[in-house]
C-alpha cells in the first residue's frame, strides 16, 4: 500500500484511506501510514499510543479544539475496494467515518496555522468494548493530551451538528426452568416459554422521547438476543433474553438502569455493558459559538458517541462529519461527496479565520 498524500482532494484521500483495510484490532497498518504521513508536518507535535495517535500544534494560541475520528471499520462484507458511483464513495467504512477521518487528516497536514490550537486524535477500537477503545486508554493515562475547549467529533451526522448522545446498556433476563426429557414435559418447567411475559412487556413497552436542552431524543428498548435449548429432547432450564436500553441524557445511568429493572420487574436481571449519555451542551459558549459560525440548527445524537467521555472530562464535545448514520455499518455504506467537500470547507474556514 502506498503512503498517503494529505494534500490531494478530500475525496481521493478518503478513497485512499477506505481501501486500507482496518477492522477493529487489526488498524495497525492505517496507524502506521497515519503516522508517517504527519511525520514531516512542523506543525504538529506527535504521540503514539498503541495504534493510536494524537498530533498536536503549540503555537500558545490560548484556545484549543479537538478534532477526532476513530481509525477502524465494523468487519467486511464484501465492500473493499472503494467504488464511486455518481456523488457516492461507497465502501467498508466509508460513512462511518472513513470519510470524516479524511477530513481530519487533511486538516492536519494542511492548516499549518490554525486560529486557534488544535489537537487531532486518531485513534482505534471504537466499534468494539469500551475496554479495547484508544481514546479511552489516553483518558487513561495521558489525559493532559485531551485537554481542550471544545472536541469535534467527526462521527456521520448528515455534514450538520448532532448534540450530545444517548446512553445505551445491555442487560440479560434471565429465566429459570427445570430440565426433563420432552417425552414428559409435565415433569419439567420450560425456561423459554417463560420468555413470553419478558417478550410481552417489550411489545407493550411505550418509549420516551423526551425534549433535552431543546432536542428532542427518541429512546428505545429492544430485545437483540435470545437463547435457550439444550437438544431435541430436553426441555430446557435456562433461557436468556439480551435487552438493549438507549436512552436519553436527561437520565444518569444509575436511573436507566433502574428503569429497566422496573420494567423487568420480578424476573433476574443482569447488566453486561454500558454506556452514560451526554447532554448536548450547546450552552457551552465554546459549543455555541462552533454552532454559530457553521450557521446550522443542531439535531440530537441518537447513537452513542465518544462526546460522552469528553463530556466526563468536562469539555463540551459535538458530533460533526459527512454521511449518513442511518447507513453506516451496512454493506452497501457510502458517503457523499459533496459533504466530505463541505465538511472540509467549513471546518478548514473555522480553523483559519478569526471570530
């Protein structure tokens, strides 16, 4: 694989940077030519942490942004190399957010003289466990290099501003039975026929969608799992139905967590993962300005993002990149064009113009 040039077209670049192929765990390639890209910009101060880089200016500007994007890819399906069909970059990643790391990488090695100090921070692990993310393992054990006013996350949110993100957690129902042998089931207890009243109350189940600094968010909870059964002939004694909460940022995630054992109230619940929401922050003035010059009204981020770590760190953080979320992760995913050049334009603008 050739190295990649950050000065051609944002478009050509992210075709370049989708064709690097790097699922989660396996982004080291990509790491590499990141790195030996920004090598030879002056500008920039790097750090490496495993597969993940920051790249730094010092220019003691008083004000610092940060402007991130994460490196892997949800695994293949098919969709590589790159394709580009009209106004379309389709291919593995290409809305999520091999386009919006695009971005950022030409803004890197291009604005050698930004208005304001900016900190860019590539890093891995995002579509996997918490456990494994890269910006994480900064928050970790170099928090100092996050240190900012105001993060920009280049996540796909339709080249506009998404505020905040809803939380989201996992929870296993788990249900009891007594095992016998199918020939006599009146001698035993059916553990997934007891999931019918926790299938029934998911049916039933009415989600908020609560107004939140403005924005209005839509929760859900929904049964992604299920499993039961032993063999053919056994009535099984153990069934586990898998829930998925996302919910709003005007609850904590001690509060869903106590909803959802309230909805699954009589039946053993489990949590199994877990994530806090982020209120929007637009009453940042840092947000709110950012808000301003891109002259766009905000929309609420439905998924969960990384703004949630920044807003635990104190920093107002936004959500603002090319593509369409409601595709990513698909086979057939792509971005347009069009946003990856507005995107650029507007951010390179902010970066280089004085309010």
């Amino acid at each position: 694989m050739p190295d990649l040039d950050l000065s051609i077209d944002v478009a050509l670049l992210a075709a370049a940077v989708i064709d690097v192929p790097s699922e989660s765990h396996h982004e080291g390639h990509l790491a590499d030519l990141v790195e030996r890209a920004l090598e030879g910009c002056g500008h920039l101060q790097l750090v490496r942490h495993g597969n993940t880089l920051v790249a730094r200016t010092t220019a003691g500007k008083g004000e610092r942004v940060l402007i991130g994007g994460h490196l892997d890819t949800v695994p293949g399906a098919g969709n590589l190399p790159h394709r580009l069909e009209g106004d379309r970059l389709y291919g593995l990643g290409a809305c999520d957010m091999k386009g919006g790391l695009a971005i950022a990488l030409s803004l890197a090695a291009t604005v050698t003289n930004p208005v304001r100090d900016v900190t860019y921070v590539f890093y891995e692990c995002e579509e996997v466990a918490s456990q494994f993310n890269g910006l994480q393992h900064i928050v970790d054990r170099e928090p100092a290099l996050l240190d900012a006013t105001l993060a920009i996350l280049m996540e796909p949110s339709n080249a506009g501003i998404e505020a905040g993100c809803q939380g989201t957690l996992r929870a296993e129902i788990r249900l009891a039975g007594v095992r016998a042998h199918s020939a006599r089931a009146w001698m035993g207890v059916n553990a997934i026929h007891a999931a019918g009243e926790v299938l029934s109350r998911l049916k039933n189940y009415a989600p908020r969608n609560p107004v939140v600094d403005g924005l209005t968010y839509r929760e859900g909870l929904s049964a992604v799992g299920i499993q039961g059964g032993i063999a053919g002939n056994v009535i099984p004694d153990e069934c586990v139905v898998t829930v998925n909460y996302r919910f709003a940022p005007d609850r904590t995630l001690a509060q869903a967590k106590a909803h959802v054992e309230e909805v699954f109230d009589g039946f053993d619940v489990v949590f199994v993962d877990e994530a806090d929401a982020a209120r929007p922050g637009l009453d940042k003035a840092a947000a709110a300005a950012f808000v301003a010059a891109l002259g766009v009204d905000p929309q609420p981020k439905f998924g969960w993002t990384d703004v949630a770590r920044f807003t635990a760190l104190g920093t107002p953080a936004l959500n603002f990149g090319p593509g369409d979320p409601s595709i990513a992760h698909q086979r057939d995913e792509w971005v347009s064009v069009a946003q990856l050049r507005s995107c650029h334009e507007r951010l390179f603008a902010w970066l280089t113009t004085q309010a």
